[in-house]
C-alpha cells in the first residue's frame, strides 16, 4: 500500500546500473531548458527570477520520491505563470516587496499541494475532465495572447501600467509611439527569439533556448549591454533557501484558495493528458490518481522552500525523453546540477539580459497557441469552435482567473446542453440489414403501420422531461393516431424523479387518447428505478419488453400488420437538437 503512494519505494530497490548513464545524460541535457525557462516563468509570475530555480529543484525532488511516471518532468510552467500573477500581484501591488509576493506565491504552491493530495487520495482525478477539448483549446489560445502581449515590454525594453489584455496593448502601442523603445534590448531579444523559434523548427533536438541565453549573455559581455540600457538578470543569491511555512494574512486566503483551484484545475488536465501521451510511447499504464498525488506532494515541497505552484511540462518532458531518461533518476540529476550552480558559480547567469528572458517566455507562449485546433474545430463542429472562441474571449477580456471560470463554466454548460436536448429520432426496418435503423440515414427504412419506434439518447431528468413529453406527443398526434409508441430506451441510463411524474403523466393522457406508451431494452438498473417509483404498475408491466424485437413482435401479433414502406409514414421528430449538436 506505502509502495503505491511513494513509487520511489519501488524504483529506487529496483534500479538497474545499465540506466544510470542515460538518466545522468537526460537529466544534463535537461539543466539547459531548466534553468532559463525556470527564470523566465517565475518573471512571468511576478516573482524574482531566483524562485524559478528553488521551485525546480524542489518539485524535481519531490515527485522523484512521490511521482510514479518514470519520464514525466515537473517545473514552472508558461500556463501556470500568468494565473500565478493574476493571484499575486493584486495583492502584493505591482511594485510590492518582493519578499511578500515570494510568500504569497509559497503559499499559493502550498494550497494548490495540498488541494491535489486530497484530490488524488480520495480518487478525484475525474475533475480534470471539467475542460473539454474545446475550452481548453479556447483557454490556452486566450492565455499565449495574454503571455504575449505581457513580454512584450520586456522585449522592447520598457515597462507599461495596465490591466488586462487590451489595456496592456494600447500601453505597449503607446510605449512604441512615444519612442520609448531601447533599441539594443529589443535587438538582443529578437535575436534570442529567433534562434530559439528557429532551432525549434530547423532542429528540435538542438537546446535552442540554452543557445539564445548564451547569445543574450556573449552580447552583454561584447557590447556592454548593461550601460546601454538593457536590463540585466544580476548575480543571484548564493545557496538555498531554508525551510519555512511562508506568512500570509488571513485577509489574503480567500484569493489564495481561489486562484488554488483554478490552478489544480489546469494542472490536473494538463498532467493527464501529457501522462497519459507518454504512458503510450512506453507502453505502461497511467496512475490517474497517484500522479496527482506525486505533483501535489512537489507542490507542497516547493513551498515550502520560496518556491510556487508547478505542472507537468510538456517540453521538457519530450527533452527528457528524447535524451533516453528511463527513471525519476533523471529529475534528481538535474536538480542536484542546479543547486551545484546556486552554491558553486550563482554569478554566471549576471549578464543574462532580461529580454532574452521575455523571449523565452514568447517562445513558449507560440507553442501553447492552437489555430489549427481552431480550424479542425470549425470544419468539424461548429458549435464547439464558438464554444473555444467563448473561452478564448473570457480570458482575453476578463483575465486568467476569471477565464478559467468561464471555461469551466462552458465545459459544463455544454454537458448540460447536450442532455437537456439531446438527438432523438425515429427508427424503421432496413432490408438485408438487422436491426432496426435511424430513418434519417436510410429513409427508405419502412414502418410499422399504426406503431411509432422512438429513440430518445440521453438519461431521463428534470432539464429534458418536458423535450421528452413534447416529442412523444408530437409523435403521437400523427394522422393516423399511432397505437403504440414504442421507446428504444437503451440509450436511456437513468430516470430521476421528475421524470417518473412526467411519465406518469405522459402514460396517462396517451391512454386517454388510444395510444399505448411501450418500453423497450431498459437497462435493469433503470428498470429497477422505474419499480421504485410505481411505474411499472401505472404503465402496465406488459408494456416493458426486454428487446425492441420483442416489442415489434408483440405489437404484429396483436394488430395483425407487418412492415411497409416509409410512404404516409410518420415523420421523425424535428429541432432534436441544437444546430451542430450532432448525432
């Protein structure tokens, strides 16, 4: 039982010494994105570059102990940071002292931990599924605009006072207008773009963002950038930060604990999905559950020590694997690499400039945008492309925080749409095919004269009672009035009750009116609930029948009539479903 919620309990006895060169070189190889994009997210956090670096190393170490993927790689993350600041920084105030931001940030890492221990040990890793594909293509998209236009003022050398995304554009044009751009940064930051989006394209295996800060530090040292205007990261402090449980006030919790959940949230579908992709390439299966144990169990670490919240990353995660990384060995490699560089040499990164830095965060924000997703969804669904342009709007206007509300919100609203009206059709008997078939996609199905087969594909509840009664009795003031109409209730997977007087109801007018409310192919847990609630007694037990087949055959033999072609016969229901809902 320990062995399930601490992996290193079981990798670490079972080590194989023929691993350790690949671990070593993988997690080596993986210093170079390391160090660069751990400084990088941290500004994009609000916070001292140095925090990214903590927070690694932190988050390295813990989920080697409590991470149960042997190739997954933890860190600060381009996601993450903008929801980090949207926290931190209205509290602590733009230009806030850092030390309170740094522990408001700590303590925000904490919260999130702790929130995914508990999730993880009660087993609710389904939360993750709240983002659909869709908002979560529309969220991301909102988020590298966010990013992008946040870095751009690192890029060109100055700073702007703004909120939002527009507010922040206009500041940026106005900036440009004024003349306020510093040339030699913008020069130094476009070259380290370049090489970086470049290496990228022309050759993914080469460390392009280690090569854009060596770029960045040589024009420093060649054309002192430094007296030309450009701003540059500094010496870092020497050593590491001591254990401590970071001091907010009790006023700043309720912010804490909401940015906390919306944080765990898109860690959780971004932990998942990445997990999941690289538990294919090695053919193993995914933990679900212990995997969010393991990032909140690195989260908690990291706060405890100046760190923040952190995620899966999918970047370095490839580097790693690309690299040959066959255990959690790899992430200890290198975050015993980059403490040697906090205690052993903390002033080599001094001359680092500080565009180069935005331009790492610019790198990551292209690679989180998604237009083809855009487009696919678009081509094949139209209704879930407004759903993604929705969330891309509620974080481009509102704010991160804010947007990831709205995701979540259209996620669920989605779900709910889809019961509230779900497809609904009419089926009829297709030659040389068994079965009986949806008459929109073989019209010529025939009919049974004086019976109605009706297939109503979502559970029965309160939100789509009253769709369910209006189509049967649309269904059933046909000329001429069916005399049975027969429900193909297989796709209905629960009745609450609402339903069941709606049933009742409905049952009860049918009757009235002639015709015959049938049941066929419930599903014995949903019989057993329609029991419960008395009405198999009201619409008869001889209505129910355990096929569709069975039904068909009863209703022949009562009636005396067989299939006939669909003309004169009765139209399938219309406006089943919202427009692009599908079938």
């Amino acid at each position: 039982m320990l062995r399930e919620w601490v992996p290193a309990l079981d990798w670490v006895p079972r080590y194989e010494r023929r691993w350790l060169p690949r671990d070593v070189v993988a997690g080596l190889v993986l210093v170079t994105l390391l160090v660069p994009q751990g400084m990088a997210y941290a500004q994009l956090a609000g916070l001292p570059p140095i925090t990214g670096l903590y927070t690694t190393v932190l988050c390295l170490l813990g989920y080697a102990v409590f991470g149960p993927s042997r190739v997954l790689v933890l860190g600060p993350d381009s996601s993450l940071g903008p929801m980090i600041a949207a926290v931190v920084v209205p509290i602590a105030g733009a230009d806030g002292d850092p030390a309170r931001a740094v522990a408001l940030a700590s303590m925000l890492g904490l919260l999130v931990g702790v929130t995914m221990v508990a999730a993880g040990a009660l087993r609710l890793g389904f939360v993750a599924d709240l983002l659909s594909r869709p908002t979560q293509i529309g969220y991301m998209n909102g988020l590298a605009l966010t990013i992008l236009v946040s870095q751009l003022p690192k890029l060109l050398g100055f700073s702007v006072d703004a909120d939002g995304v527009v507010g922040e554009a206009f500041a940026v044009v106005r900036g440009i207008l004024d003349g306020r751009t510093v040339l030699p940064a913008l020069a130094v930051g476009a070259a380290a773009f370049v090489v970086i989006v470049g290496g990228q394209r022309l050759a993914p295996k080469a460390p392009t963002v280690l090569l854009g800060v060596l770029l960045g530090i040589g024009a420093t040292v060649a054309l002192d950038l430094g007296d030309r205007g450009v701003r540059l990261v500094g010496a870092l402090p020497q050593g590491f930060p001591p254990l401590s449980l970071p001091a907010v006030s009790l006023s700043d919790v309720g912010l804490l604990v909401a940015g906390a959940l919306g944080i765990t949230l898109v860690s959780l579908a971004d932990t998942i999905s990445t997990a999941s992709a690289y538990a294919r390439r090695a053919g193993a299966q995914v933990r679900g559950n212990n995997e969010i144990v393991g990032i909140g169990a690195a989260n908690v670490l990291s706060g405890l020590f100046q760190g923040f919240p952190v995620s899966t990353s999918g970047s370095r995660t490839a580097v790693a694997f690309a690299a040959g990384a066959r255990t959690q060995l790899t992430g200890v490699v290198g975050a015993v690499a980059i403490v040697v560089l906090l205690v052993a040499a903390p002033g080599l990164l001094a001359d680092l400039p500080q565009p180069v830095l935005g331009a790492v965060v610019l790198a990551a924000s292209l690679s989180m945008a998604d237009l083809p997703g855009l487009r696919r969804l678009w081509r094949q669904r139209p209704v879930e492309f407004w759903l993604a342009v929705t969330a891309f709007a509620g974080v481009a206007l509102f704010g991160v925080l804010p947007g990831i509300a709205v995701a979540v919100g259209l996620s669920i609203l989605n779900v709910f749409r889809r019961a509230w009206w779900p497809y609904q059709t009419v089926l009829g008997n297709v030659a040389d095919l068994p079965g009986y078939h949806d008459v929109r996609s073989y019209p010529e199905a025939e009919r049974l004269p004086g019976a109605v087969i009706f297939r109503f594909d979502a559970p029965l509840f309160f939100a789509n009672a009253r769709v369910f009664r209006e189509q049967v009795e649309r269904l059933a003031a046909a000329q001429p009035r069916p005399h049975w109409i027969i429900v193909a209730a297989e796709p209905v997977t629960d009745v609450d009750t609402t339903a069941a007087d709606m049933l009742r109801e409905l049952d009860r007018d049918l009757d009235a009116a002639g015709t015959r409310l049938v049941f066929a192919e419930l599903k014995d847990p949903v019989r057993a609930k329609v029991e419960r609630y008395g009405l198999a007694d009201a619409i008869e037990a001889q209505h129910f029948f355990p096929t569709i087949k069975s039904a068909v055959r009863a209703y022949k033999e009562k009636h005396g009539v067989d299939w006939q072609p669909v003309t004169g016969a009765t139209e399938p229901p219309d406006g089943q479903a919202p427009p692009g809902a599908g079938h």
